[in-house]
C-alpha cells in the first residue's frame, strides 16, 4: 500500500506525518482522524523567516480596546463565513440571468460563484483524484443547454418540493405520466433526445 505524507500547517508551525492509505482521499481521512484523536502525537516546527504580524491592537490604561488595524488577508478570513452565505443567496439570482451562449457574463460570473463555494465548502478532497472529463462541446453552446436544464430542474423543485438528488428522476417520471395524458410517445423522444446529445458532443462541430 503506498505511503503519503500529511502536512499539519498553522499560520507559525507545521508537523508531518506518513500514512499509509490506498488513495490521497483515504490518506487526509486517516490524517484528519489522527489529528482529531492524537494531536499531541505532532511535532511542530517552525516555518524559515519571519510571518507577517496579522493584527495590531492598541489597549489604554484600563486594558480596553481603543483602536484595531488588521492585516488584508485576516480581514478576508473575518468576512469569509458572510461572504460565502451571501454567494449561495446570489447563484439563483446568476442562474436566473444565465442566457444562451455560455460565453456571456452570467454563465461565467455563475461557474465562478459556484466553483468558489465548491473550494469553501471543502467538497474538492484531493488535487490528485482522477476526475471524470465533460463530453467535447464543439460548438460551446452546452454550458448554456446545462443552465436551462438546471432552471427547469429548480422550478421543478419549488413546485414540487423534492430534494435535489430526487429531482431528475422524479422529473423524468413525470414527464412519462405527462405523455400518457397527452399523446406523446415518451420513448421516441427519448431516443431524439439521446441523438441531439451525442450530436452536441461529438469531438468535432459538424
């Protein structure tokens, strides 16, 4: 089983470890557990050079707080947690402004938000995991198709109050229930909608 090495990092010190683990993923498991379960098992060292002092606090006589100055990087960690509550509320409102190229700003402005949220939230493990790779978009058009799916998808949720993960096949579901009632032949279009598909992402325009 190969051997990782974990980096323990605080803003004045740092502390190795190695763990033997069958992917990078497994091993910042063992080492998050390691750190929860035997943190005085770590031998800090401190970083070559000096750190940049990060806040300066100016006390009177009676020990009270009469004047603060942070440093740029400490203010961006102060206002992280409202930054990142105020960025969710703001990808409906992206979504909703998504047009039909994704070359537009909102597109754009609207990965971006939500890569930045992915990064916060910690969802991205390991800089290593193989990742599986989008389809070709030939004519770069399918990032704008995604946004009105994913608009549909939303109204669909709001009206039916189902949970994410539920909504495409509770969607498709009663999409079958809507062709019963309307004369449409589900499957057919089903079978067109697989061929505009794999036209959309052939390895090169047509």
């Amino acid at each position: 089983m190969p051997t990782c090495t974990a980096e323990f990092r605080t803003d004045a010190d740092y502390a190795t470890r190695a763990f033997q683990a069958r992917s990078p993923r497994d091993a910042l498991r063992q080492a998050r557990a390691f750190y929860d379960d035997r943190t005085e098992e770590l031998i800090f060292d401190s970083y070559d050079g000096r750190h940049p002092v990060t806040d300066i606090t100016v006390r009177d006589a009676k020990g009270h707080e009469v004047a603060l100055w942070h440093h740029d990087e400490l203010r961006l960690r102060l206002a992280a947690g409202d930054t990142l509550e105020a960025l969710e509320l703001c990808v409906d409102c992206l979504a909703d402004l998504a047009r039909l190229d994704d070359g537009t700003s909102s597109i754009s402005a609207l990965n971006q938000a939500r890569a930045a949220i992915t990064r916060a939230k910690g969802k991205a493990a390991s800089l290593t995991d193989n990742r599986e790779q989008l389809p070709p978009d030939p004519k770069k058009k399918n990032g704008g198709r995604t946004e009105w799916a994913a608009a549909a998808l939303r109204q669909y949720q709001r009206a039916t109050g189902c949970d994410c993960d539920d909504s495409l096949c509770d969607l498709l579901c009663d999409l079958m229930h809507w062709s019963d009632g309307n004369n449409f032949d589900f499957e057919t279009a089903l079978c067109r909608a697989c061929g505009h598909y794999e036209a959309e992402t052939a390895g090169g325009a047509s």
